[in-house]
C-alpha cells in the first residue's frame, strides 16, 4: 500500500504477475513485474485483469468439474445467484458476474480445481525482488534488467518507488511502461530511479483519446514534457500501440515526432501493432471485449509509419514485422 | 405497506423494443388511478446519477396526456441506457484517473430524496440480476421483462417479442420473392443467440426451407441433403433462416476459417457462455455467412447471407405487443399497490403472475424439444438441421 514506512522494502503492494525472459520491454533479458491499477480503460486493452487496483475473482471454465462431482460454489458462503448451473446443458457451472463482482479470495478458495481463481496478489518490495533476482546472471549477459508494467505502475507510486530504488541499490537496471495519466507527484517519486521510461502515446487529439481510453491526454502530454525537461539524464522511449482505424494515421505519428524530437532524451518512438491476444482474459474476467472486429495494421501501414519514424531519427532499418 | 404509495418512478434499461411506450403508458394509468403520481427517471438510473447531464431535469412527470400524445408513437419518451450499472459507474476522479464507482448508495438515497416510493423497471435479462442486487439493498422494485427474442425466463412472452416476429415475417417474405427471382439459396440470420423462438417462430410463419436454431445443433449435410431434394422438383431457390446462436454438430464444423476470436462477448448477460467458457456468438453475421458458404460448398447452387440483425429490435409496436405492453404496466403498479416488490412480472397465460427476481435470473428460456412450434415445422416439412 501507498504509505510512507521505515522499511520500505517491506512495502506491500498489489501485483499481478511476475514474467521472465522479456524481450520487448526494454533492452536485453529482462523480468517484467506487472502491478494491478490502470488510470485509463484503453478498449483495446490487453491486460483487462490488470486494470482494477484490488486482486479479482477470474473463472474458466473449463476447468470446472461441475456440480454433481463438486458444487461447492453454489452453496454458502458463495452469494446465492452469482453461480449456477442451466439446465439441460452440462452440469459445469455459470458465473453470473453482476452478482459474483463481490467475490473475492474467499470464493475462489471453494474451488477444488482453481477454476475460480484470483488476478493479483499482495507482495512485498523484498518478495518482489527475490523472485527478480533470480534471472540475475541474464540481466548481467544480456543488459537487461527489472521492468514495471501494468496496468499503469505509477498509479502504486510509493510501492513503484521503492521497489526500483531498491533494484537500483542491488545493481539491477530499471524500466517502466506508462501511460502517464497520473498526477505529477507520481512521477516525482518514481522518476528518480527509473533508467529508461517506456512511455504511450496513444491519440494526439484530446477528444478522441478520451473515447478511445476513457480519459484526455492533457495530462499525459504535461507530464511528458516535463519528465523529459526534468530528468534529463533519464532515457525515454516513445511507443503507440498501433490500431488501424484508430490512431494509424500519418498525422498521428508525426504530431507525436513533433512533440518529441526537440528531446535529446528521447532516443525512439516504436511501434506497437495491435494485437488480440488478451482476449480470452476478458472471458475470464466476464467482461466485454469491445474490439472483436479488429484487425492487425497490414504490413504496408506499418512500413509506411515506420519509414516516417526512421526519417525522423536519420536512419534506415527493415521493416517491421506485423 | 408501512406508509401508503404516493409516488412511483418508471426507467428502462438496455436497448430499445417496440412496444416500451405501451408499458409505461400502462403504468401511468394504473398509477393514476389509485391517485398516485408518476415520475420517469431518464435513461436507466442516469437521469438520478448524472442529474447534471440534463437541462430540463433527469426525471420526467409522466401525465395520462403526455402519454396519449405519444400514442403508438415509436421510440422511447424516456430513453435507454444499456451500459449503466450504478454498482460500477464509470468516473473520472479529480485526478484525471478512470475509476469504477459504486453508486448504488447514493442512488437509493437519490430515490428516497425524490420521495420515490417504488421503482418499476422495464428491462431484459442481464438488467434483472442488477435489480435484484438493488433490491436487496432496499430499492421497492418490480420488472417488466422486454425481449425481442423472447428469451426472458418465467415468462411466456416478454413484450417486443411480437412485432420482432411480425417484421422478421415481413422480412422473410420479401427475402423470398428476392430468392426466387434471383434462382439462389437465402440465408438469413435473425435475432436469437441462446434462444430460437424469432427463427423458429418467423420460419415457420413464412414456410422456410430450413430453420436453424441454438437449441438444435445443425448438420449441414442433412440441410444440404433437404435443400437438394427441395432444388430437385421444380423449385430453383431456397430460403434458410438461420438464428444467430445456431451451432453445427460436433463433427460438423465448418471448414471455413473459424471466426477469429472463438470467445466471447462475455457474460453480463446470464448464459451468455458457452460449453468452454466462451461466448457463442462472435458477431452479427457470422451465423449466416458460416451457413452460406459452407452450403455453397456442399451443394451445386449459388447462396447468400443476409442479417435482419438489429432492424428486428427497431420500428412501431403490432397490436399484441401495445395490449402485452398496457398489461405488463399496469400489472407492475397491482404488484406495488399488494406490497409484492423485488418481482418480475410475469405472463403466464391465461394469467400476469409476479415472480420474484431471484427465479427470473440466470435461466434462459429456449425452445423445449416438445415445443408445439417444433411440431408444427416438421409436419409442414421444414428441416431442422437434425
């Protein structure tokens, strides 16, 4: 939780998951920490299950075993009507998730074959860090090091904090991916012990970012800006997760160029293509996932906007591959 | 009742049905009647939540004379709302940061502030659960279920249910005289994705070839096979109706690409999942175009797709919907006056029953095998799909 104490290393914090053997957020081989929390609902979200700050209750189905061998969710202490069975149809059980959205840890613990299961879990700094530490000797060879994702990490600043402080004080390299939509104080205590900043920038015009990520992006570009201007010796990669019909157009692209080019400090803008593979998390999650129809930016869009980044930065490399 | 009903609200949640102006007018006089004053709260509960949102106020005074202005009009004096659910309302906090906020709270405080007595809300099956949640904390509700596929549990017939049908028959007959020109297979998809009622109903009524439904899971080689024979004698077309929710056998799936997300909508609707967890219907459409091209491969005849879709749930309310409608409103009022809250009503004929919310959740009403309308097809010789 977000409050100063005297060991922050004992620092408890909500997180979602730890992944290892990460290639694409940051350089080298690098152990991504994802944190529960997100400032933004981004439709085409691919961490739905990182998005709400407390862990959650998840359900596939496909491992239920259902009712006439176990049934243990339809009885007590389970709410009456969040789980049921139709029937006429198998007897594998049914989530009804307007009346299962206060089920938590409790519920999940009914379950005998993790069918019912939780998204997140509450850790400590040093926890967190011990289980990083083991991929140590591939941060060594490869330059990798410690990333924070979420979700959006900064939104747990304190636990954000003193987790990469105390990757710093170990010799571990540190990164984050953000959004940016927090308040600047956020970033103030973050910044400081953070050596590259992944950061999006999803939709140049404020209107439209609101729509498509629940929130403007005034914000997000003020504290952009004056991340750059006040961390100067701090490394800054630009990304946009690229969807077609959304955000793939040339003006896009080069609005964020213009905005970031006058940075020394910014050393890349990447491209993100859309993709879908978290979609079997909202189903577990039993939510909507408004982006079904889809579809991947075609290769030709993506060389297209590519070329316009290269341009930018004076240099020339492959294509992309979507 | 502790202290006599004085003043009742009427909202609607979820999209538009024909029919949704008959409710209320209902309501309205009934209400009247017994002297009580009628309120609509504007688009679901957002008229009560986001009062800000409205220049002219979130609640409506609805007056037996507003009402008879909008006779058989189409659309809905008081709006929908199918994304609000006051137990995670959207916000954005002074932070800027998107947040889910539990309103419900201050919702019920709001009703109580606007000496709201009781709450009639017309609704389809996933709004039934959020007002049983709201029940259980205190809101004096009763339901009035819509559905345009009739697939609302405990009730013989949801009101909108009708004139889907009557214009899916309408619709069905001009694709024909389409088909029949043209000398090729129509396929056409309508409204149904746990429940084949409309497909079955409306198939039937205009003597289709073929009707495919969720509860029958189909063999496209035995439609293949009844399309032949049909094409054999004198016939040159052909007119399949297939339900949006209608799956192939295990066994039988179809060769082509399967639809890219095998998953679901997911679930704010109860049976919204399918045997794996997933959702059973990946996007309007793709029922039809499945059974198009798949056809078009089994048997020598050109076939096209065509989606009733969304144009069923739309348009004027037919005369057994605007009866169903006036009944189902003034029912809901009878359940308020006998102190009978927390209560779906219910058309059992030749009765209008209340039937508490916690049996009308988490059911779906589909065809039984020994439905009358599945007798009735297959001795007009119309093929199943089994």
């Amino acid at each position: 939780m977000d409050v100063l104490i005297a060991n922050p290393t004992s620092l408890k914090g909500n997180v979602l998951n730890i992944q290892h053997f990460c290639t694409h957020d940051g350089p080298g081989i690098r152990t991504t920490v994802f944190l529960k929390a997100c400032s933004l609902r981004c439709k085409w979200c691919s961490n739905p299950e990182s998005i709400h700050r407390r862990p959650e209750l998840a359900y596939n189905r496909a491992k239920c075993i259902g009712k006439k061998e176990c049934g243990l969710c339809l009885k007590p202490p389970c709410p009456e009507g969040a789980f049921y069975v139709i029937d006429g149809t198998d007897d594998r059980v049914y989530v009804n998730w307007d009346l299962a959205t206060d089920c938590g840890a409790e519920t999940a613990a009914v379950c005998p074959t993790q069918a019912l299961h939780m998204f997140g879990d509450e850790m400590t700094v040093d926890q967190v860090l011990a289980e990083v530490e083991q991929d140590g000797s591939f941060y060594r060879e490869s330059g990798g090091g410690i990333t924070l994702s979420g979700g959006e990490c900064t939104v747990q600043a304190d636990f954000c904090a003193a987790l990469l402080a105390e990757a710093h004080r170990r010799g571990i390299n540190t990164a984050i991916e953000t959004a940016g939509n927090v308040p600047w104080a956020n970033y103030e205590k973050v910044l400081p012990h953070v050596d590259l900043m992944l950061h999006d920038h999803k939709l140049t015009d404020p209107e439209r970012h609101k729509k498509w990520c629940g929130a403007d992006n005034s914000r997000i570009r003020d504290n952009f800006k004056r991340a750059y201007e006040t961390f100067p010796n701090t490394k800054f990669i630009a990304r946009t997760p690229l969807i077609p019909g959304v955000n793939d157009d040339e003006t896009h692209i080069r609005a964020v160029l213009a905005f970031i080019r006058p940075h020394p400090n910014v050393i890349d803008y990447e491209l993100l293509p859309y993709h879908r593979y978290g979609e079997a998390k909202y189903e577990f999650l039993g939510r909507v996932f408004e982006m079904e129809d889809f579809k991947s930016p075609t290769s030709e869009s993506l060389a297209h906007l590519q070329a316009i980044i290269d341009e930018a930065f004076g240099r020339n490399r492959a294509p992309i591959k979507v | 009742m502790s202290t006599p009903v004085q003043r009742i609200a009427i909202n609607i949640g979820g999209g538009y049905v024909p029919g949704i102006n008959s409710v209320v007018t209902g309501a309205v006089l009934a209400a009247v009647v017994l002297g009580w004053e009628v309120i609509g709260i504007r688009d679901g509960f957002e008229g009560l939540l986001f009062p800000e949102r409205y220049p002219q106020g979130g609640l409506l005074k609805l007056t037996p004379q507003l009402m008879e202005s909008l006779a058989g009009a189409t659309g809905c004096v008081l709006g929908t709302a199918s994304n609000t659910d006051p137990f995670h309302v959207r916000t954005i906090n002074p932070d800027n940061c998107v947040e889910e906020v539990d309103r419900s709270v201050e919702l019920l405080a709001s009703v109580q502030q606007e000496g709201i007595d009781a709450v009639i809300s017309i609704v389809d099956a996933p709004g039934l659960s959020i007002l049983l949640k709201l029940h259980r904390k205190g809101l004096k509700t009763v339901c009035v279920p819509k559905s345009a596929e009739n697939q609302v549990a405990a009730t013989h017939l949801s009101f909108g249910f009708n004139s889907a049908l009557s214009f899916a028959v309408e619709m069905l007959e001009h694709t024909r005289q389409a088909a029949q020109s043209a000398r090729k297979i129509a396929i056409v998809e309508v409204p149904g994705e746990h429940a084949g009622w409309l497909a079955l109903q409306s198939g039937t009524a205009a003597c289709a070839d073929v009707v495919l439904i969720p509860e029958i899971p189909y063999d496209l080689h035995k439609v293949a096979a009844t399309l032949r024979a049909k094409l054999k004698s004198d016939r040159t077309y052909g007119l399949v109706v297939v339900a949006e929710g209608a799956v192939p056998i295990t066994g039988s799936q179809p060769q082509s690409n399967t639809p890219a997300t095998d998953s679901l909508k997911s679930s704010l609707s109860p049976g919204a999942t399918g045997a794996a967890g997933s959702h059973v219907i990946d996007h309007s459409g793709y029922a039809a175009e499945t059974v198009a091209l798949e056809l078009q491969r089994l048997i020598n005849h050109e076939t096209y797709p065509l989606v009733l879709g969304q144009f069923a749930k739309g348009g004027p309310a037919t005369a057994v919907d605007r009866q169903l409608g006036l009944g189902y409103g003034a029912a809901a009022v009878r359940a308020i006056h006998e102190n009978r809250t927390g209560v779906m009503v219910a058309f059992q004929p030749p009765v209008l029953k209340f039937v508490p919310l916690a049996e009308a959740i988490n059911k779906v009403r589909t065809v039984p095998s020994d439905s009358v309308f599945m007798q009735i097809a297959r001795s007009l010789g119309i093929a199943l799909g089994d």
